[in-house]
C-alpha cells in the first residue's frame, strides 16, 4: 500500500498538490483515501467539487460524541476518493495536533483501512512538524513516505528543511522517511537552481516538478483538481507521472 | 449534564489496571505522569503492595519537558533505573497530560528496548478510561511478548486469565487453584495473580483458557488466535454452576472450539434481582444464583465488556450515573446485588445486598470481599 505524507509551508500548495495526486493515483486505478490533517479542514474540497466534507472534530463538536461510521465523517470524490477532514478547534482555542491524534484513533477504531481495503493513504498535513499531533501522520503504522513540497522561495526553502530535520529526528524510531521533494514552482528567479541546491544538501531528490499553471487556478475555481479538469495538460500529465513512480515503488515493494 | 457523576465514583483507572495486571511478573512499571507519587496507582488500588515489592515508578514529568517533548529524560531515566535493577520487562504507561502532547508510547518503548536490551512495551493508557482496558492491554502485551510454542502438558493444563486484586479478594488465586485441581485439572499460569513470568512461558502447555474477567479477554484471544487454545469465560461462582464451568472446561480443552468464546448466558435473562459488576465477574454470579438458590439474575455491566454482557439492559452498556438510575427506577427490581456505594441509586422498596469491588469503591470494605469461587453462597445472598 502507497502510504504518505505530504508536508510542506503553509500556503505552498500541500493541499493542491496532494488533491492532484490523489485524483492521477485514482485514475490510475488505484483506491485511494486522502486525510487532511489541518484545522482548516479543506484538503479535500477540490475533490469534492466545492462540496466539503463534515470534518472529524466538528462531527464531534455537534453531536457530543464520536461517530460510528465511516460515512458519517467521509465523502467520496472524484475516483471514489475517500475524503476525509480531521478539523480542529476554533484558531486560537484548544490543541489542533491532539485533534489530529484522536481523528487518527477514531479511525482506527472504525476499521476504515480494514473497510476501504485502500491502494494508497495520502495524509496533507498542516505547514511544519509544530508538535507531536503534526508528527503523528508519519508514525509507524501510518505515513511510510514524506513528501515534502516546496518552490524556490526562501522561507519556502527554510521550511522543507525543518521538516526534513524533524523527519530525521526520528530515525530511531520507525517512522516514516522522506521519500523526495515535490518542486511547486512559483516562478521565482533561479527557482530550479535553489531547489537543486537544497536537495542536494538534504540528499534528496526532487520527484516532481510541477509547473506554475492557469490551469490549477482555473480547475480550482470550478472545484476541481487539474487531473480531473484536463487530464492531457501538462500539470495533469506531472501528477500522473508522479503517481505512476509512487505505483512502481509500492510494486517493487 | 451527560456522563457526569455527582454521587457514584468512577471505576479505577487504566493506569492501576496495568499495575495490578502485572504487579507479580518482575517487570517494571513507568507511568509517566507528574508528581512523583505512585500511591494512587499502588496503596489506593494495590493491597500487595503492602507486603510484596513490585518496581512501579513514576516519571515526575515536568512542564518543560512537556512542552519541549523531551522524551529523552524518560528514555535515559528508563534504561538508567533498569541497568540497577534487572527487571524483566518494562512496561510504559500514559497519563492525562501525555496524552494531550501526543506522546508516541510504542516508539519510545522501542528505544528504550534497544538501548537497555529489556523487552519494552507501550501501553496506551491515558487515565481516562476505566482499570478494564489498561489491565486488558498490560495482560495482551505479556502474552504477546513472552508465550512461545512449548509442548502440550499431560492432563488438561489451563490458564486463568484475567485475576488481579481489582476485581477478586486476595486468595482467590489458591481458591482457583484448588477448584480446578478437585476437578482433575492442572493450574499453568494465573496471569494477574499467583504466577511468575516463568509460568507465563509456560502458557502455551495449556489446553484451555478460563477468562475470569474482561481483562482477560484480548489474551484469551490471541492464545486463541495463535496457539488454539479455547477460551471459557466464567468465575467457578458457587457450587452448582462451580461444576458446570469445571464440565465446560473439560469438554473444552478436548474438543479445541477455538472459534468463539462461551461465556455465562444464565445472566442475559430478565431477572428480578440485578448484579451490577464487572462482566465475567457478575454475569458468573448471576448463573451460580440461578444453579444454587434459583433465583433469576440478570446483569448491569456498567464497564467495557463484549456486547453479548449488554443484551439484558437492551444491548446498550449502562454506566452513566443518570442512566444507571433511570435504568433501575423503570425496572424495580426486587434486589440488586452490587458495590455498597451503588446504595445511592437504588430506589427505595429494592433490596440491597452489598458485594464490594475493589475497583470501586477501592479498600473501604476490602476485608467484606468475599470470595466465591467453589463455596457456598446461599448464605451471603439469601
């Protein structure tokens, strides 16, 4: 089974990028649940065509108590993609990392893998690794693979290295490792140079170069993803190419 | 408000579920909590403490190691204490405050194991959940890393599991123990109470597991799922229904059913007297009042148990106080049989024949806990 996570700075495009990979994984056969790990709770809407999903923590914020089935926190999307939100607490209030522990538990205790029987696990998670909660996707049993996306802005940059730091913290634990940089272009001056010179620094290589497209903000608009919207354009054709790769891993196993 | 007690006390806690679960097996316990006392967890909940040392420590968690996530000082202190005193497991406990970090039990049991080279287990306990589900955990965990293939015994081997201080009076293991050998069979290991670790490795001689509460029950299960040995539960309560758990043992350990687990079903009646308890506990009870005295008993089980135990309040576990009251005030019973703090929500015109539980209402009536395996009961509930 594909199993990763996706971490990244705020506002880089972990939610783009994990939606778009989720769909080219989907249309590639695979079955596919993507998990947002952030309170924002909108890592799937673009699965959902603009139709969000009632997240974990606001099912149990309204009804008092957890739900007993899957479908009462999940909504499919395109590819029969299972959506699912963890939420949080109101910004400012409460602990959104606990949030994302007690989703996690929830859902074991709803046996969705056992349920679902997924081809692949995507966890978009919030900005950087804050706390044990926003570590929590990449413990073992979870997340075997980080991607981390990132373009060639500075504090773009300065974030995917945190990451990658907090990720290799845990080297003695099994936790999941990182897998490759995902290039989320911004068409910054030099930008393919910088990440280059990161990467190679980091010892990690850059898996997907996405290309900074109308075609995302057009699709996005209509509340969709690009794979879905154009599945021929080049963005799309990245994505699937990036899918493809993951595929081909998990086969080798 | 819902769930929230105003008269009756909580369950003890999973945290003194895994202390008691494995007080006797030579391990060490870290509950990694603040403070530095472990007395609600030994004293409160533990009468062995008083004569019988076991190592349950506490990790005196600071705030700044809270908030930094220093999960260094509890590895390093773990493998420090353990090079002094040579335990044979470590078992690593939660509390509320680790909780809310996140703490990652299962890998840092795992550094601890590497570095100490002492086999290392989390436990996912928080201190909010009742002493069922941490004994429930510490006993599967034993199971899991110590029970090996080893070559059937003669006889019919079995083991109990599922016996700590918690939910049965000291001596209930000698009682068991006794039961089992007029019955023309061979104790191999008492999980939680009466057995070493030596005879835990022993577990897998056996032919027959006897559950005797739900605490018992994930062991059972993965002895059964891994070694097929079957699994009865049921306490030899009384003496009628004694003998029958003794022939269903028996008919057990030759027939190896290891597809299901038959527990006491005398108990999923509509009787007029109430036993309020653990589930294997009380629903044993409610059968040896049947078998002995023929009263038709049925139970409340306000704990976690399997969902047959909640057939006879209607398939629902009844355990909040404002439940447990509405529960009782529509049925009227004649008598209920339960804990003497349970008084309170007894209605008035219902009998009320007081059987302490440790869990409860903790040592205040630890000497009135009778125990009543293979003895006479009419006495005590006539």
């Amino acid at each position: 089974m594909i199993k990763l996570a996706i971490y990244g700075k705020g506002g880089i495009g972990k939610s783009t990028c994990t939606s778009n990979l989720s769909a080219a994984l989907a249309k590639l056969g695979k079955k596919v649940i993507q998990i947002g790990c952030d309170p924002k709770a909108d890592s799937t809407v673009n699965l959902l065509h603009g139709d969000p999903v009632l997240p974990v923590m606001d099912y149990m914020r309204i009804h008092d108590e957890e739900p007993d089935r899957i479908e009462q926190i999940s909504k499919i999307g395109y590819g029969s993609v299972v959506c699912i939100e963890t939420g949080g607490p109101t910004p400012g209030l409460g602990c959104a990392g606990r949030g994302i522990i007690t989703t996690f538990s929830l859902l074991e205790q709803l046996e969705l893998f056992e349920t679902v029987k997924p081809d692949a696990v995507l966890y978009d998670v919030l900005g950087d690794v804050v706390c044990g909660g926003f570590a929590a996707p990449i413990r073992e049993g979870y997340a075997e693979k980080v991607l981390i996306v990132t373009s060639g802005e500075k504090m773009a940059l300065y974030a995917a290295n945190n990451i990658n730091s907090a990720v290799k913290n845990f080297e003695d634990r099994s936790y999941a490792k990182v897998r490759g940089i995902i290039m989320n272009r911004r068409d910054v001056e030099g930008e393919e140079e910088k990440v280059g010179v990161f990467a190679k620094k980091a010892g990690l290589p850059v898996i997907a170069d996405i290309p900074r497209s109308r075609e995302i903000i057009k699709y996005e608009d209509m509340g969709m993803t690009c794979v879905e919207g154009d599945p021929e354009c080049e963005t799309s054709k990245r994505f699937l190419a990036l899918a493809q790769l993951l595929i081909d891993e998990d086969n080798r196993g | 408000m819902k769930n929230v007690s105003r008269i009756l006390p909580l369950y003890t806690a999973d945290t003194s579920g895994v202390c008691s679960a494995l007080y006797e097996l030579g391990g060490m316990c870290v509950i990694h909590d603040a403070s530095g006392c472990n007395s609600t967890y030994t004293t409160h909940d533990e009468p062995r403490w008083y004569d019988r040392r076991s190592q349950v420590f506490i990790s005196a968690l600071t705030e700044l190691d809270a908030i930094m996530g220093n999960d260094e000082r509890l590895i390093s202190d773990c493998v420090s204490a353990a090079a002094d005193l040579h335990p044979a497991f470590i078992a690593l406990c939660g509390s509320p405050m680790p909780m809310m970090t996140g703490v990652d039990f299962d890998a840092i049991a795992a550094e601890i194991r590497g570095r100490s080279g002492i086999p290392t287990f989390g436990l996912h306990t928080n201190g909010t959940v009742s002493y069922v589900e941490g004994a429930s955990q510490a006993f599967e965990a034993v199971v899991r890393e110590f029970v090996r293939h080893v070559p059937k015994r003669e006889g019919i081997g079995v083991n109990i599991l599922g016996m700590t201080p918690l939910d049965f009076p000291l001596g209930s293991d000698g009682s068991v123990k006794s039961w089992l050998s007029a019955n023309g069979m061979e104790q191999v290991c008492n999980l939680g109470m009466g057995s070493t670790l030596e005879d835990v490795k022993q577990m897998a001689s056996a032919r027959v597991n006897l559950v005797v509460s739900h605490t018992g029950r994930a062991a059972a299960d993965y002895l059964r799922k891994y070694f097929d040995i079957p699994c009865i539960c049921g306490v030899p309560a009384g003496k009628g229904f004694a003998d029958s758990l003794a022939s269903q043992l028996r008919a057990a350990a030759e027939s190896s059913i290891t597809d299901r687990a038959i527990i006491p079903e005398a108990c999923l009646g509509d009787g007029d007297t109430v036993v309020i308890g653990e589930s294997v506990y009380a629903s044993s009870l409610c059968a040896a009042l049947k078998a002995d005295m023929g009263i038709d008993a049925s139970l409340l089980c306000p704990l976690p148990a399997d969902d047959r135990y909640y057939e006879s309040t209607g398939g629902e576990r009844v355990y909040a106080e404002e439940d447990l009251e509405a529960y009782l005030r529509e049925k009227m019973p004649g008598t209920v049989i339960a804990d003497p703090l349970y008084k309170y929500v007894i209605p008035e015109g219902t009998r009320h024949i007081e059987l302490p539980h440790l869990a409860f209402s903790g040592r205040t009536w630890q000497r009135s806990i009778p125990d009543l395996i293979n003895t006479d009961i009419k006495e005590l509930f006539k």
